[in-house]
C-alpha cells in the first residue's frame, strides 16, 4: 500500500513540504509507503486542450516537463491513493499545480485510479485557504475519487516552516488527516 504526496509549492522544503511530511509520517506509522513528489523550479505549461492525451495517456504538446514524469510515475508504482498540497496564491492554488492538475487529470489520471482516495492541503500565512482548498477537491470529485477529509478543513498557517510548527492545530489536522487515508485504504 503506498501513496503519493505532490508538492506544488516552488520550495522544496517549505510549508507545504512539511505539510505533506506530517502526514507521510503518519501514514508510514500505519504500514502505508509514502514517495513525495515535488514539482520544483521549472515552468509548467497550462493544458491548451489538444487532445492527443486522450490516444496516449501522456501529454503530447509539452513532452518534458513534470507532468509526464509525474504519469509515468503513477502507472509505474500504482499508488494507493493521492495527496496534493499547495500554498495559497492569491486565494487560489499555485500556478504550478493548476497547470500540473488540470493537464495530469485530462490525460486520464481518473481512467487509472477511479475509486483510489485523495486529499488536498494547502498552506498560508493568512487568508484564502478555503477557496484553495475547494478548488483543489474539485478535480477529486469529477474523477471518481473519494476525498479524504480530517477534523477541520485541510490547511496549515505559517509564512516559513518554523512559523508553521507553532499551528499545531493544522499539524493535528495533517496528522489525523494521515490516519484517516490510512484506514480508507486498508
């Protein structure tokens, strides 16, 4: 049983990240194998809806960046379920990740894993979590994917990880959040 946990945040060992390890400890300590996945540096491409994934299951236009790997990756390794995890921009979901998303669940990532749970989390200094997360969510629910929810909305507040580790609300909502996929895949 393993789960795959996509970093959507440019820092590599940011809040996200430690976001996304909370819960991957968690779900170690329940027998799941975990495998984070950041998206990194590099420009993301926005789908422009081409439709040759739909023959190849693989994103034909822009052949080279993390969305491919992240497919090749899936189908590889077959994971059990999904966690996604952004920073708040603006009130939405990193640029990133909203390129990475909307083109890895048109290329069928729902064909594949229909049933398998997955989770968003997001992170901010402040405000917008919740319109975050809900856009998140929205590409679980067309795809046949159940969500999987803790104690409280699935974020985390802090600028910088050290300010992160004082929300031990949100870090309690990570935890729980771990438990429940855990048990959902079990």
């Amino acid at each position: 049983m393993s789960v795959v946990l996509v970093n959507g945040s440019t820092h590599a060992k940011g809040c996200t990240y430690a976001a996304l390890s909370e819960i991957a400890k968690t779900l170690n300590e329940n027998g799941i194998t975990t495998e984070i996945f950041q998206l990194g540096l590099k420009p993301i491409a926005g789908c422009c809806g081409c439709m040759q994934c739909k023959k190849t299951g693989f994103c034909e236009k822009y052949k080279k960046d993390k969305v491919n790997e992240f497919i090749k990756l899936v189908n590889e390794k077959n994971f059990d379920g999904f966690v996604f995890g952004s920073p708040v921009h603006y009130a939405a979901a990193s640029g990133s990740i909203t390129s990475f998303m909307d083109r890895v669940f048109f290329a069928n990532l729902q064909q594949y894993h229909v049933g398998k749970p997955a989770a968003a989390i997001v992170n901010a200094r402040r405000g917008g979590c919740s319109a975050t997360f809900d856009q998140l969510n929205k590409y679980f629910t067309i795809s046949n994917m159940p969500i999987v929810s803790s104690q409280y909305w699935n974020e985390t507040h802090g600028f910088i990880p050290q300010q992160q580790k004082k929300d031990l609300e949100g870090l309690q909502t990570m935890r729980t959040l771990g438990r429940n996929m855990a048990w959902l895949i079990k």
